[in-house]
C-alpha cells in the first residue's frame, strides 16, 4: 500500500515529523491579514452583487486586475479577455479534461510529472498518458518529436517553469520548439505555470502563456502557490475563442463564475498592490529556506544523494543510488521524525525509484535543518 500524501486539513501542526513531502506554504506564511484587510475594504463597498451568482468567465474587474498583475510579472501583456476564473490549477486541468478529451483519448505527459496531476488524468479521466522523458532542460523536444510519429495527443500536460517534481524549467528554445510541433501536429499545449512567478535566484524565461496568441496554449495559474491554496482560486490564460469553450459549458451557465466571491476579495488585494509585496517577501523566504536546505543537504547527505540547487518553485530533487528504494526507507525515515516524496510516486511508468523529493516550503530554516539531518541519519542507517 502507497503511503498517503497529507491534505492541508490533515497536516498535523504539533506532530514532530518534518514532513518535506507536504508541497503546501506554511501555516506561518499564510497571509491572514492581507486577506481580513482585503475583505474589509470589499464589503466596505457595500454592493450585493458580491453574493450573487458571477459572471460566467469571471468578474470584470477582478480579470482587469489579474490581467495587470501577470502584465507587470510576465513582462508581456496580458488581457482580461484571455483570462478564465477557475477554483484553482486542479480545477482547471480539470475543466480542460472535461471539454477537450473523451475517456480513451492519448495525452502526453513529462516524465516524471505533478503526481496529483497523473491521477486526474488518468483516473478521473481514463486518459492514456503517455510519459515522454524531460531532462535538466525540461521536456525532451527531441523525444517528443519521435513519440510524434507514431501518435497525435490531444494535449501535451507540461510543467515549465521550475516543475513538480524535479525544479527544472523548459529552455526558451525549447518552447518555440514545442509551440511549433503543437501546430504542425495539431495538438494543445497545457501549461501548468503555477510556480512561473516563484522566482527567486533567476529569472526563467517568458511563459508559454505569453504564445497565447498562438491559440495551441492553455496555461494555468493559480494563487495556491503565491496567496493561499485555501482561496481556491486559478485562471486559465488562452485565445479568447478557446476562452468561449469554457464559457458556455453547462458547468458555467448553471453555477456562473467558478469562483466569483473570493475573487472579488483578491482583486482588492491587487489593485491595492498587496499581492506584488506580498509575493516579493515569498520570494526572499523561500531564497533563504533553499539555502538552509541546500547547506544542510551538503552537511548530512553530501556523499549520498546528488540534486541541483532550485532557483525558484517549490522542491529539491534528489536522486540516490540506484540499488535505492526510496518508497521501502520512507518507514525508516517516519520512524526518524522526517518525511518525503518517493520519487515513484512521479513517475507515470514505475520508474524513478531511486529519487525523492523535498519541498522546503513548508518548514522554517530551523525545522528544515533539523528534517535534513534526520533524513541523513536514517539513510546512513538505511
Ligand atoms: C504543478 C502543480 N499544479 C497544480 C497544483 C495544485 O494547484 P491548485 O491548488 O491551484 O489546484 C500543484 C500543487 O502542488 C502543482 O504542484
């Protein structure tokens, strides 16, 4: 039996497992005040409107203020008209699953991938995912041209910019190549570009939303990764023709904005710019917890374990020997106080079993020493 992944609700917050394996902020970052603030000055305006039913793509003004917000960050211009609200980056795959595959249908997918991401794919959506390799560049282009003959996905499912699990990010290069193969082979890109913006020691190249002009992108953002995942509030960022596809499904019409009142709360949070600040101080926390991840991993698994210092995203990916099983020593390192990922949990082929991954989001610098030097101690014993 697999070992089960913590939901947020489940997150035990006086257990002494440092558990590196929960990719969610902490309980320490999570932005109460910004929200009370931004709710305060929303229901100061008095209007009803707030409770009704939301207009099917979103409300107006909180899409102008997103599409301000991914303007100034992406550096490229982003209108309201490509935007979609949705309740969240899962909710999206989700929805795009639903309007654009049948059960059966042939999906590409990186290997390894967002674990949750496989289960929705294949799971809810009796999807055929097909793993196509990724290396420190992201995405094998090379790979996927060869895959390309034999068959035609609907979608290729990629994680650009610093990926769940491995922290690599897709070269700029790459993503002309990739955007050109989706038109020559008729297929969508869906971009999963909800660590696009948590850079912190280098600045990744544009996003595959910045092709949406292309019409083969949808890319996915959400606020769980720089707001709060309790929000439950993404977007989809695509052509306005493909924007009418989700429009006027049944889904839209009958429940109207898939998230219109907490997205009335965070447009104050960015008009008034309170989002921006609040996302830069992210990015100052997370820079100083890869630097006590990465010096602790050099203290207590220095000869064990080879990985690359991320430079944004959420996780440390680190590969073993290969006669290591690291599902068979998460026991040993629970038994420690100190958790993870099984890296074949990423993998959509059984593979990758000798990896693990850390997120170092969720624990202060203390705890994040203290869980790498547990997690040394239990593969030396191991
Ligand atoms: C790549 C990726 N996509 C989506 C999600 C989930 O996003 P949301 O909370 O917006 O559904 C995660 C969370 O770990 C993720 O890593």
């Amino acid at each position: 039996m697999q070992t089960p992944i913590l939901r947020s609700s489940q997150v035990n917050r006086t257990s002494s497992l440092i558990d590196f394996g929960i990719g969610q902020p902490g309980f320490d970052l999570l932005p109460l005040d910004l929200m009370r603030q931004s709710a305060d000055a929303r229901f100061a305006e008095g209007d009803t409107e707030l409770l009704n039913y939301g207009y099917e793509q979103g409300d107006g003004r909180f899409r102008q203020a997103l599409a301000d917000f991914l303007s100034a960050e992406y550096a490229a211009p982003v209108t309201p008209a490509q935007l979609m609200v949705t309740a969240g980056a899962s909710q999206a795959l989700s929805l795009i699953c639903t309007l654009f595959t049948q059960p059966g249908d042939t999906v590409f997918v990186e290997e390894p991938s967002y674990f949750l991401a496989l289960r929705i794919l294949r799971e809810d959506f009796r999807l055929n995912a097909v793993p196509v390799p990724s290396d420190e560049n992201g995405l094998r282009i090379d790979a996927l041209e060869e895959a390309l003959t034999g068959q035609r996905p609907v979608f290729v499912y990629t994680i650009p910019t610093f990926q769940n699990p491995t922290g690599h990010t897709l070269s700029a290069r790459r993503r002309e190549r990739l955007i050109a193969l989706a038109h020559k082979h008729d297929f969508w890109v869906v971009a999963d570009e909800v660590y696009q913006l948590l850079h912190y020691s280098a600045t990744p190249p544009p996003p595959l939303a910045a092709h949406t002009d292309s019409g083969r992108v949808l890319s996915i953002g959400s606020f769980s990764k720089i707001l709060a995942p309790g929000l439950r509030l993404g977007w989809i960022q695509t052509a306005p023709e493909l924007v009418q596809r989700f429009v006027t499904c049944g889904l839209v019409e009958s429940g109207g904005s898939l998230n219109h009142f907490t997205s009335n709360l965070v447009r104050v949070a960015l008009e008034q710019g309170w989002q921006t600040d609040y996302l830069a101080g992210l990015r100052e926390i997370y820079q100083r917890r890869i630097g006590a991840m990465d010096g602790a991993l050099r203290r207590h698994l220095g000869g064990m374990a080879r990985w690359q210092k991320p430079d944004g995203g959420y996780f440390f990916w680190l590969e073993m020997e290969k006669a290591v099983d690291t599902a068979a020593l998460l026991p040993a390192a629970h038994a420690a106080g100190v958790g993870f990922l099984p890296g074949a949990r990423c993998s959509s082929v059984g593979g990758l079993g000798h990896y693990l991954r850390l997120s170092f989001a969720h624990f202060g610098e203390e705890e994040i020493q203290e869980g790498v030097e547990r997690l040394g101690q239990a593969l030396a014993r191991a």
